[in-house]
C-alpha cells in the first residue's frame, strides 16, 4: 500500500509539472526530464519510475491539442499566371477541332498560291510590281489569323453577348455606305478610312450568324417584341444592301437566317412564309435596278451579247473549257492575261479551273465537302442549341458563299459579286472567313467540357495590422 500511494504522489507531482511546463511553452519531454535531472527515455533511470510515468505522459499526450500545420505557400501564389497559348492542350482538343484546323490552314495556304497565280500579270501591269496583292494579302492574312486566334481564345458565351452589338454596328456602317461610301462598279459597298477600305457587309455577317442564333436558340421562350425587334433588324440590314446594291450579299444573308432557323425548328408555316417574302424582294430588286436584270438576262443567253453584258461569263466559260482535264499548269492561264476582267475577286475560280483542270476542280469541291462534313459533325457534338447553331451558321456561311462563287463562274447563276472565302484578294472577306472558321473551332472544343477559365492573378493574403 505504501509503494502505491507513493506512486500516485509520484504521478500527481509530474503531471502539475507538466501543466506548468505547457503553459511556459516547454515540450512534455523537456519537462519530464527538467523534473528528474535527466532525459525522459524509456531506456534510461528506475524500470518502476518509467513504469509509472509514459502511461500518464501517453494519456496526457492524447488530450492536448495537436500542432497546427504551417501551409506551405505555393510557389505561384503572389505572382501573376501567365495564361497558356492554347485554352486546352493540343492532345484533349477533339479529332475534329484538329482536323478543321488543319483543313482552314491549308485553305488559306492554297488560297494564296491561287491568288500569286491570278494576280502577278495584273500587278506587274497596274503596280509595276508583280508580288503587290501578294503583300497586302500577306499583311491582311497575319491579321485574319490572329482574329482567328483571339475567337479559339474567347469564350463563345461572351461572343454571343457581342453578337447583338456588332450587328448594330454593321447596320450603321451598312446604313453609312449609302450616305458617304465609295462608288465601285455601280454599288456604294465601300467606306474609306484612310488607307483602308472597309466593306461593312462582309464584316458583319459572322455577327449574323452570332445574333441569329441568340434569337433561334430562344425562339419559344422569348416575348412577340424580342422577336419582332430582332427580325426588323435583320429585314434593315437586308434592305439596306439591296439598297446599294448588292443582291448576292443579301440573298447570302438571308439565306443563312433562313437555314439556321430551319435548323432551330422553327414553324414551316414561318419559314415558307419568310421564303416567299424573300423571293419577292430579290424579284423587285432584279426588277428595280437595270444592271440586275441585264445581269439576268445575260445569264440565261451569254453568248447573245458576248462582248457586251455577258462578256464576263463568256471570258470565265472560255478559262474554265480551256483547262481540260488536267489543266494548264500552275501559273500558266492565259485568260487573265487580258481577258478575264476581276480575275483576282469574283472569278479567280476561272483562274484556278483553267490552270489545274477538271481534275483540280473536282479535288477542291471535294475539300469543300470535307470541309461542311467536319463542321456539321462538330455541330452535332456541341452540347447547347445556341453552339450548334453558331456552327452550323460559320458552316454555311464559309461552304455555302464558296459553292455560289463557283456556280457563278461556271455559269450555274447570274454573276454576282461574292468573293471566294480565303482565296479572293480582299481583307474583309479574309478577316470574316478566319474569324467564322475561329468560332467553329471554339464551338468544338466548349464541345468537349474540358475547357476551363483562364487562370487570374492572385494576390498575397493583406497581412493584420500590428
């Protein structure tokens, strides 16, 4: 009995020790060994007092509180993150991102050796410089793909929030064309801004395509005012290029709201009706302004007038016939030596069916099938009616105005002044067609629900004040 309570006494005397020494901030080991004169070690002093004591220090031990863990501070956190050149690494961007990629670089390459071809006689003979559209198209392409990049970079949501604004602006600049435009071949189409000269109806029809598919998307849960607004927005703007006149940008137009809404599941009785004032409106204007029914007419009878209103067709008929099947060669067309007028915009197909041939012709309409194949399967794998509609739109726009520019030249339709998306010389229809092709390949990587916001600068935690 002796031996226990001293024991207890033992114990109750460390364990005050210990308390005094956590309120000093001493560790229970230190304690333990400033109590007895000596380290606290189970391999050291009397086997009965170290039998007594690591009972009571384990217990003790359990009670306090554990020791906060300093967090470690990431080696990112107070500096600025750079954001990455691509919003998803190139492995996670699905196959058919890739491929469009890959089919809008070649595109725009293939473009260019077109153009070097139809161009070099005319600028050698009107610039003195055989590479002079070659330049300005160069300049013009290092723009159009950086516009390409910054629409991959963007969220779609926030472009779709732009879509109604610069449509507006494109109604303005369509309306100021008629006011102080340039007067090129009949048609105030043209605003000139210095050095620049910019054509609003080519800049804004991906915003068409942005604003029409807001409108489509929500067709069934917006109010009768929203949509009566936005379709006598979209009846503005296409009466206003019928007004300077430009029938093909406007039946394009047209055209594009047309199958998008078609697309969206809009009512038939709606879209035959909207079809039917359409066809009323290109009639009137056709009727209205003589240089169209003169176009019209030469179109159905070019040879009737050959060396005068159908003297385009006939020279684009001639180029075309005279590439055979494999062609002339490259750099080798004689029609656009002085035959074949505009050789460098709205008939530079000519150009290239007489140099590559029949053979040529049928492996660029087959890249152009590939082409609308990609996008409307990349359509199909989006995951929101406001995305496939956006890519169904940048779809038609780039596939559909290149198949009317080659119906023209062919003599499939009446001549019109559509140029050959990245082919045609212009930096407006460079810009549109790059910045359509960037915004289908932004609908097919949100397609894929891997891609996340841009990371943003994180700043040090404010330290407290004393």
């Amino acid at each position: 009995m002796a031996g226990l309570f001293c024991g207890l006494a033992l114990h109750g005397r460390e364990s005050g020790s210990l308390d005094s020494s956590r309120r000093l901030g001493m560790p229970i080991g230190a304690a333990a060994g400033h109590r007895f004169g000596r380290k606290a070690s189970t391999k050291q002093g009397s086997p009965r007092l170290n039998g007594s004591i690591q009972p009571a220090l384990a217990a003790l031990a359990r009670t306090l509180p554990p020791k906060p863990r300093s967090r470690a501070k990431p080696a990112s956190e107070g500096t600025p993150l750079r954001a990455p050149a691509l919003p998803l690494p190139w492995e996670v961007w699905p196959a058919e991102t890739r491929l469009l990629v890959g089919l809008t670089a070649l595109w725009s390459l293939m473009g260019l050796l077109i153009l070097a071809s139809a161009s070099w006689w005319a600028a050698e003979r009107e610039m003195g410089d055989g590479a002079f559209y070659i330049k300005r198209q160069l300049i013009w392409l290092v723009a159009s793909w950086g516009l390409f990049w910054l629409a991959i970079r963007t969220s779609l949501r926030r472009w779709l929030q732009w879509g109604g604004r610069g449509l507006l602006v494109g109604l303005v600049l369509v309306a100021a064309t008629l006011v102080v435009g340039s007067t090129v071949n009949g048609a105030s189409r043209w605003l000139v801004v210095g050095p620049i000269q910019i054509q609003p109806t080519e800049l804004v029809k991906p915003f068409v395509v942005l604003q029409g598919a807001v409108l489509f998307s929500h067709w069934r849960r917006i109010g009768l005012d929203q949509k009566l607004l936005w379709i006598a927005i979209f009846g503005a703007l296409i009466l206003l290029i019928l007004k300077q006149p430009n029938l093909s940008t406007a039946a394009l137009s047209g055209l594009l709201l047309w199958l998008m809404a078609l697309a969206a599941g809009l009512p038939m009785g709606l879209l035959l009706g909207s079809a039917g004032i359409g066809g009323l409106l290109g009639t009137a204007s056709i009727l209205i302004n003589e240089y169209q029914r003169l176009r019209v007419t030469s179109f159905l009878d070019p040879w009737k007038d050959a060396q005068g209103n159908g003297y385009q067709l006939v020279q684009s008929l001639l180029a075309i016939g005279s590439g055979g099947v494999l062609g002339e060669g490259f750099g080798l067309s004689t029609q656009k030596l002085q035959y074949l007028p505009i050789q460098t915009t709205d008939f530079i197909f000519a150009v290239f069916a007489e140099e590559f041939g029949f053979v040529g012709c049928l492996m660029f309409l087959l890249f152009l099938v590939a082409f609308a194949f990609v996008g409307l399967r990349l359509a199909l794998s989006c995951r929101s009616n406001q995305h496939r509609l956006v890519a169904i739109g940048c779809t038609t726009l780039l596939v559909g105005q290149s198949i009317l520019n080659i119906a023209v030249a062919s003599g499939a339709m009446p001549t019109t002044g559509l140029p050959l998306p990245m082919v045609s010389y212009g930096g407006n229809s460079l810009l549109m067609s790059l910045f359509s092709a960037g915004l289908l390949v932004r609908c097919g990587l949100e397609s894929t629900g891997l891609e996340t916001a841009r990371p943003r600068r994180r700043r040090d935690p404010v330290a407290p004040i004393g």
